[in-house]
C-alpha cells in the first residue's frame, strides 16, 4: 500500500516527487511521537538479601557491576548482575553514604555516628583509614576535577572536604544550611540541596568557598538530587511534592513537576533522558526530558512502600531499589521494625 502511494502518479494531485516529502515527514514525525512515549518501566528481577537493620543510599559503580547499599552498621556489596551479596563493609557507625573515587582505587563511606569518613580499598574492599568529618555525615560526593570528596554533613550544616588519594583532611567548610545531597558537574563545581534554606548552593571544589545560591521556589524541603551535565539541569526532589528543574549555569530553577510523597532520591539516564524520583508512599515517578527545558511525565511505577532510595545504572540503564516488610508500629506511629530476612533489591527498566 505504501509502495503504491509513492509510485501513483496522482496522489490527490502531487507528483511522485512531491509525495516522497511528504511521506518522510510523516515517518520523521512518527519516530518523534516514539521517542517521546518510551516503553513502561517494571521491576523485572527481584532479589531477597536479607538481614536487619535500616538502609540509605544505593550507590552502583558500573565499572566493577557492584552495588553499594547502606544499612546502618555496614555496607552490603551486591554484584548487579546475579543480585547476590558477595560481601560487607562491616564497623560503619551510622552507615548511610558510598563515593567511589574513580581512578584511586578508593571508596568512601559516610559514618554518622562517629562524626567520620571510612576510606577503603575498591578492590579488597578492607578498610584503610578513618577520618574525621562533622556531625550528621550522610551523603558523600566524589568531584573528579579536584580529586576530592565531598561528605554532606546535615547537623553540622557544612561538607568535608577529603583528599581522594591520600585520604587526608582538607577541610571543613560551612554550607549556610543543612545538606541533603549533592552533585558534581564535572567542571569544577558541586550543587547541593539545602533542604531546611530550600536553596541550592554552589561550591567551586578549587577554591573551596560557596560562589552562588539560589531558592528552589515552591519546591520545599529539597532532599534528592540528579544532574544532566549535557544540558546544565539539576533536579531536585522536593517533600512538597514536586521536582524542581534548575539551569545551573543562569542559577535559577525554570520548571516544577508534581511527584508524590516521601521522595528521599533521585537519578537520571542521560542516554535515554529520563529522570527518576523514588517515594517511601510506594511509587517511582518518572520524566522524560524532551528539550532542556520541557519534560513530561512518563509513568509512575508502583514499587512497595518505604522504598525511597534509588541508584541509577546509565550503563545498563536500570534502576535499583530496595525495601523490606515491617513489624508493627511503635508508639508514636514510627514504622515499626525491619523484619528479619525480608530485605529485598528490585530491579527497575523498560
């Protein structure tokens, strides 16, 4: 039928000639139409890793297929390809953050309990040093440009500064408000959210001093991050319900998108351009960036509740959550109790 179209010699009056345009612009339009409507995201594997206690950021490092999970007093390392725990970085006070300082051979964990940042060995994964940070470190950043990491410390409302090879201390500097987490774009500067300012700050990883902030509007409490170096965006996750888009080169945000409740992290595959917002209510929202400056939202995955973390694999363009069934509540209506051996990692792609 199509080949008939093109060869008539009469298509409501057109040449031969003037029907190939036009038949290739409804081709090019469908192909756009496709591109903008990417196929539904589900959970396709999951994997049961067990043991106790609570979690906080998945961190996965494509160059080794390993996953760096945070649950409280150590750090459960899971290969992404099979989902099993093939070890723990045990003697972590207050697990919460991972940074793999590519290129080092070092890892970096956040130990909030004692005020501290556990450098290990990438490879053997054993512990090498522990350095001193600030109260409240949770998320840890590593910028390749300085060859430093960055430790968010929410209570002490600053970030250390650590040297990636030597494992040093370099220095402590004041954010003017509580971190959550944060981003490096890959030219010298690092973005992070200050959740209780509802700002964005901006730190030159050189000269070590705060060079710009700027508010995150309607976007209050802004807790997740992810950036886009490509196109010089930063999302925020907001426990106001939405995502805030930044420009980070003009500082200013330019777009809200409404999510649900209780996001605690975010990501973004910059191959497929879309942009992932995980909530404790249960759902995974996601973005689809059409334009640096327009998106829509693709989808919102239901996933079970409390799974608030995520880690974003641009390589293998999946995405990781964990969470775990709960006991009863205590008093005061707090979650109750992880229950025993019912920790799971899901897996999240299209």
């Amino acid at each position: 039928m199509i080949r008939r179209t093109i060869c008539a010699d009469n298509l409501e009056g057109k040449s031969p000639m003037r029907a190939m345009p036009l038949f290739a612009a409804i081709l090019t339009t469908t192909a756009s139409l496709l591109a903008q409507s990417p196929a539904s995201y589900h959970v396709s594997h999951t994997y049961v890793l067990g043991g106790t206690g609570g979690w906080d950021y998945i961190i996965p490092d494509p160059s080794s297929h390993r996953l760096f999970i945070a649950r409280e007093d150590r750090v459960m390392v899971v290969d992404e390809e099979t989902g099993k725990l093939t070890a723990e970085i045990k003697e972590i006070h207050g697990a919460h953050g991972t940074a793999i300082a590519t290129g080092t051979g070092h890892g970096f964990l956040t130990s909030s309990e004692d005020k501290s940042v556990v450098m290990f060995d990438t490879k053997t994964l054993a512990i090498l040093k522990r350095i001193p940070a600030a109260d409240d470190a949770d998320a840890i950043v590593y910028d390749n440009v300085s060859g430093r990491v960055f430790s968010l410390n929410g209570d002490a409302n600053s970030t250390t500064v650590i040297d990636a090879k030597q494992g040093t201390l370099i220095k402590n500097l004041p954010l003017g408000g509580k971190p959550e987490y944060g981003a490096a774009a890959g030219d010298g500067k690092l973005y992070v959210n200050l959740e209780d300012k509802n700002e964005i700050a901006e730190v030159d990883t050189a000269k070590l001093a705060v060079t710009r902030r700027w508010s995150t509007g309607t976007c209050k409490l802004p807790v997740s991050m992810a950036i886009d170096t490509k196109h010089h965006r930063l999302f925020s996750g907001c426990r106001s319900g939405v995502m805030a888009v930044s420009d980070y080169v003009a500082g200013k945000v330019i777009t809200t998108l409404p999510i649900e409740k209780g996001v605690d992290g975010g990501g973004f595959d910059p191959a497929l351009g879309d942009i992932f917002m995980s909530n404790a209510d249960g759902t995974l929202s996601v973005f689809h960036q059409d334009g640096p400056d327009t998106y829509h939202a693709v989808q919102s995955v239901v996933t079970p509740v409390g799974s608030r973390n995520l880690g974003v694999d641009p390589v293998k363009h999946r995405v990781y959550l964990v969470s775990a069934k709960f006991g009863p509540m205590t008093a005061g209506g707090k979650r109750g109790p992880v229950l025993p051996d019912t920790f799971t990692l899901m897996v999240v792609e299209r």
